[in-house]
C-alpha cells in the first residue's frame, strides 16, 4: 500500500506542478475554449490540460518501474500499453483542443488508440452474464478484441460528455478511479489476483493525476482538461475496467450459491461508470430522436439540468460528486462485504437523502439563490477584465485625480 501512495503522490505533485506551465503554453499558442452558447463559463480559458495529466502518469510509471514490490505489475505489458495508448489519445485530444477536429476524426483516432492498447495487451478475457445456462464466457480475440475497442470509446465519450463544468470531470474520475482502486487491491488481499496488480497500477497513478489537477481545475477553473484531459482520464478508466474484471474468472469467487460474488465483475465497473454512462445514454437517445447527429453538442447534460433547476456551479458538481462517490463506494463495499442487510439499508438512505437535497423546494429556492448570486459574480468579474471596463475604470481614475488636483489648487489660492 505504501509503494502505490508514492506513485499517487508522484502523479499528483507533478500533474499539479506542471499545470501552471502547460496554461502558460496554451496561452502563448492559443489553446483556448472559445465562448458557446452550451458554456458556462464567463470568459475564455486554456485547454489542454490533459498534458500536464499526463506527464503525472508518466512520471509515476516511472517511480513504479523502480519500486521493487510493484516491479511486478511490468510483468507484462499492460501498464506500458495504457503509457502509450494515453499519449497517442492525449495528443490527439490536444489538437482537437486547438482546432476543433470533427466528430468522425475523433471517433477514427480513438478507434485508433483503443486498438494499440488491445494489440500491446489489454484485453477482455471473461465475462459473465447472469443469465442461466451461459454464466462464464470465456473471450477469445474475436469477441474480446472489438469489446475492448468497443468500450473504451464508449468510456471515452462518456468521460468527454460531462466534462462541461469547472471541476467535474477531474472530480468524478478521481472517484471511479479510487472506486476501481480498492476493488482490485481487495481481490489482490483476498487471493484472486496479485496485489501488485496493472489494474491497481494504473487506477493509484490516474486518481493521483486527476488529485494533482483539480485545485487548478475547481470553480472558477484557471485551465481545462480539454479533450486532451478527458480522453485520456476515459482511456485509463475503460484499461481498469478491463484489466480488473476481463481478467478474473468469476467462478472461481467463494460464495457461489448467490448470484451476487458472481456479478460483481460486472456490477463494479458498471456501478463506477454510472454516471457517465447515464449521461452519455441519455445524450444519444435524446439527439437521435430529434434527428441530430448523436455527437451534436447541447446543453441538456446531467451537470445542465442541474443548474436549470436553480443549483450554482460548485453546488451542482458536489451533488455529481456525492452520486459519483456513493454508486462507486457502494458497488465497492457490496464486492468486500457481500451485500449485508446493513449495508443496503446505507445506501438506500443515502439515495433518499441525495434526492432530498436535490429535488426539495427549500433546497432548489436556496440553491437558486446561490445561482443568482454566483451569475452576478460571474458577470462582475466578466465586465472587470473586458478591455472596454478597464479603460472606463482609468478614465475615471484620472478624472478623480483632475477634480482633486483641481480642488487642491483652489485651497492654495485661498489659503493666499
């Protein structure tokens, strides 16, 4: 446990200390987030923050290779296919970032990257279905290859969809990824895998870079992940979940009389993805069935609605982060415990008081109010850094020093 805190502090101090330079860089290139009517933001930002993301993991890779008790997670090559899948998907996300590449360009390039992550060994080798008579499947390439590839883009999308406030995606990613972390070190602890594991590898090294990024992401963010970000953080996600479930055959779990030991390899990467997955579902079937194309930008999103119904910016991330945290913990906590009464009857509560929060009139009229109050911030802050009201604010500034000299100067006839 100790050797996986150093590679999470290394991805988080180094995404955090190289941030400030990459916006400094996106500045000077004009990586920047252009103001549309789907946005929440005020005034433009840099993108391209997946880069300083990115070099965290790289760095903690690094560490990791000279960590004696994680040496063998490099046994083979699954660490070193996500290093070189996620640079090739973050380059391409840094120029989408820069010039705005079209739908089907993004979806031949992550289709691209997906399939170098399978083809260096990332791959379904399991899965199981609840269903009688078929139980464990085993996965041989022509199934497990186009799964793989399959969803990994539907991960990478659905990172991508709610990556639309300060803070969110960064947020929610840190969580599955911490989810995804204690679900595969437990199956190291309880003998089903090592615990020097790739999938625990990679899910310590991708909630330390999402850490390391999001004090310079949080409301009112300094630089966004961009596309560079999200596709990245959604790449490493889709590897966990394949490496930490497609592995591991879930026959060989105890406690196979109950279905539920069996559907866990499932239930936990579905349970982590929830959120964006929701999301990402109810984006298709919505812009289909208003005849758009499925990737046509809107602004209907989860993180949308939220803020339609009267909650500000970092009240509508902390409610994402609260069904985030209890969906993932929880779906965790079931693997670990085995579903007892007690732990049930928590989260059952814990989703009443979530939706109380939520949907209650007292709750919705004060975040509204907090809405407004955050807008009218917004807009202050917006018109202080337009050039026009910077130079409204020294022309006044130098009439206040006209009357006073003025006023000065008449004292001294007087005082004559």
């Amino acid at each position: 446990m100790r050797e996986y805190a150093v590679v999470m502090l290394t991805a988080a101090l180094v995404t955090f200390l190289t941030t400030p330079v990459v916006r400094m860089l996106a500045i000077r290139f004009g990586v920047m987030s252009a103001l549309r009517a789907r946005d929440v933001h005020a005034i433009p930002t840099p993108r391209g923050g997946g880069v300083a993301m990115y070099l965290g993991v790289a760095a903690a890779i690094l560490v990791a290779t000279r960590l004696p008790a994680l040496q063998r997670t490099f046994d083979d090559s699954q660490t070193y296919a996500v290093l070189v899948a996620g640079g090739l998907i973050c380059a391409l996300g840094l120029i989408d970032d820069k010039w705005d590449l079209d739908s089907l360009t993004k979806l031949t390039g992550q289709i691209a990257a997906a399939g170098v992550m399978v083809l260096l060994g990332v791959q379904l080798a399991f899965l199981f279905l609840p269903v009688a008579d078929i139980g464990t499947i085993s996965l041989g390439p022509d199934l497990g290859v186009p799964l793989t590839v399959l969803l990994t883009v539907l991960v990478v999308n659905a990172v991508n969809f709610i990556d639309g406030l300060d803070g969110l995606a960064a947020g929610v990613s840190a969580i599955a990824a911490l989810a995804f972390f204690a679900y595969s070190y437990h199956l190291g602890l309880v003998g089903y895998d090592d615990v020097a594991s790739a999938p625990a590898l990679i899910t310590a090294v991708l909630a330390g870079a999402c850490l390391g990024f999001l004090p310079h992401n949080f409301s009112p963010a300094r630089i966004f992940m961009g596309d560079s970000g999200a596709m990245l953080v959604g790449l490493m996600l889709a590897a966990a979940a394949v490496t930490a479930t497609g592995g591991v055959d879930p026959q060989s779990f105890d406690s196979a009389a109950t279905l539920l030991p069996l559907t866990l390899p499932l239930l936990v990467p579905v349970a982590v993805l929830f959120i964006p997955f929701l999301d990402l579902v109810m984006a298709v079937i919505r812009r289909t069935r208003r005849g758009r194309s499925p990737f046509a930008a809107d602004k209907m999103h989860l993180h949308h609605r939220l803020l339609s119904i009267g909650h500000s910016h970092r009240r509508a991330v902390l409610v994402m982060y609260f069904w985030a945290a209890l969906l993932s913990f929880g779906a965790v906590a079931l693997s670990i415990t085995g579903g007892t009464a007690e732990l049930l009857v928590a989260i059952a509560v814990l989703l009443v008081v979530g939706l109380v929060v939520v949907l209650s009139p007292r709750a919705r009229r004060a975040a509204r109010e907090a809405r407004a109050a955050e807008l009218a911030a917004q807009r202050e802050r917006s018109r202080a850094d337009h050039p026009t009201a910077r130079a409204v604010r020294t022309r006044g500034s130098e009439a206040r020093a006209n009357r006073a000299a003025a006023r000065a100067a008449e004292t001294r006839k007087v005082l004559r």
